[in-house]
C-alpha cells in the first residue's frame, strides 16, 4: 500500500496508527493476497462482533425503557450488510480497497466488499487503540441510524410508543378496554378504548385485538399531541 492510500484512510477515521500494517491490512482484499491469511477476512471476523457488541450497547443506553424485542427491532433495522456498505461508500473506504486485477475489470465493486471493508478497519482500530477509540469513530456514525430506526419502528408500533411515553410522563401504563365486540367467532371485530391517567381515549375498531389496540394507541397519541393527526386520517372499515 502507498503512503497516500494509507494517509487518506487514516484521516477518514480520525486516527493515527501505532501500527500502521494494521490498515494496511485492514484494506487488503483476498483477491491481492497471496494466502487468505494476508487479506482482511480475519479482521472482518472480528469487526462484525465488535460493531454488533457496540450497537448494542449503544441502544441500551439511549433508549433505557425499552424491552429486549424493542431493542433487537431497532438493531436490525439500523445495522444491516446493507447499512455497512452505505457507511463504508459514503466515507470512501470502498476506494481505498486494495484488490486484485480480475476485480478491477469490473464495472463496480460489490457492496459485500464496502460492508466487509468497514468491518475490518473497526477490527483494525480495537487492535491498535482499543474500544475506546472504536466508540468515537462509530457513535457519530450510528446514533442517527438508530434514531431514525425508532422513528421507522414507531410508526408502526403506537403501542410500544405510549407505553414508553405513559411510563415517563405519568409514571403507569397505558390500559386497554374493550368496549364492544361484533361479528362470529372465527371473524370477530373489536371496539377498544385507552385509558390513561384517569382519561379515556377515542376508541378505535380492529379485526383483532391487536389492531384494535393499536388502533387506540394512535387516536391517544394523536390526542397528546405525540404524532400529526394526518397520520390516522383513514378511518377502519368497521368503524360504526
């Protein structure tokens, strides 16, 4: 590797290599190498679980009320192969990637290649700077992807978001009444209401319980003020 590829990789990531084979490394693609064993695969290994443990820990100190299933939802929607390909391309680690001829001939690199290239420099800088130095290098980079996953999983889970909301603005939880059910069985409709510190929602029907409780959770969202009314505007095919 020249000196100017490993520069600009070491300005992407803020850091300054004790080691400088470690970037190296870091950025040198099987199809370069000799032996696998002198490519970045190993770090690769290695990256993934670090950058899953700190997304991880990550979520469970921003979001302290959420639940386990709350937290791996959010993890997969903000940390894919896709999601590290992305960060990889818009940092410029792709074009860094050392390869080898028979690759250059194609039109572009895999996304695999920029997913696995982030992977290996976060290996290569635990190695060389500890966890420390991965944290301020990722957590720039990750908390917008994780709020914006909560902001994706929100709009489908109101319910998840009232409880979080009724446990710190009121300290209790959200309960859900059913006011009335319609229809067989094998079919049956429901009309249920929250109530929430001492006040009762507008109610909402649902072909099952659940939708009818999500149903509610958005009108008592929409009424706090939580979400825009424009959101719930389609009125439920049962809806008396």
């Amino acid at each position: 590797m020249n000196d100017e590829v490993r520069a600009q990789a070491q300005r992407i990531l803020g850091y300054q290599f004790n080691d400088p084979s470690l970037i190296d490394l870091s950025l040198r693609h099987a199809s370069i190498s000799d032996s696998r064993l002198d490519s970045n695969e190993r770090l690769e290994f290695l990256g993934d679980s670090i950058l899953g443990m700190i997304v991880c820990e990550r979520i469970f100190t921003r979001y302290p009320d959420y639940l386990e299933g709350e937290m791996t939802k959010i993890k997969s929607l903000a940390v894919s192969r896709k999601i590290c390909a992305k960060i990889a391309i818009e940092l410029g680690l792709d074009q860094l990637i050392i390869v080898g001829k028979g690759m250059l001939t194609q039109p572009a690199l895999p996304q695999s290649l920029a997913a696995a290239v982030l992977e290996s420099v976060i290996a290569a800088l635990y190695i060389d700077g500890g966890m420390d130095t991965v944290r301020g290098f990722l957590e720039p980079l990750l908390d917008p992807l994780l709020d914006e996953a909560v902001d994706s999983g929100h709009q489908n889970n109101f319910k998840s978001v009232l409880q979080q909301h009724a446990q710190k603005a009121f300290g209790v939880s959200p309960s859900y009444r059913v006011l009335n059910e319609k229809g067989p069985d094998h079919a049956k409709a429901f009309h249920i209401a929250v109530e929430l510190d001492g006040q009762r929602f507008d109610p909402c029907w649902g072909q099952s319980k659940k939708s009818a409780e999500q149903g509610a959770a958005k009108s008592a969202l929409t009424h706090l003020g939580l979400i825009k009314s424009e959101i719930i505007t389609q009125p439920d095919e049962n809806e008396e």
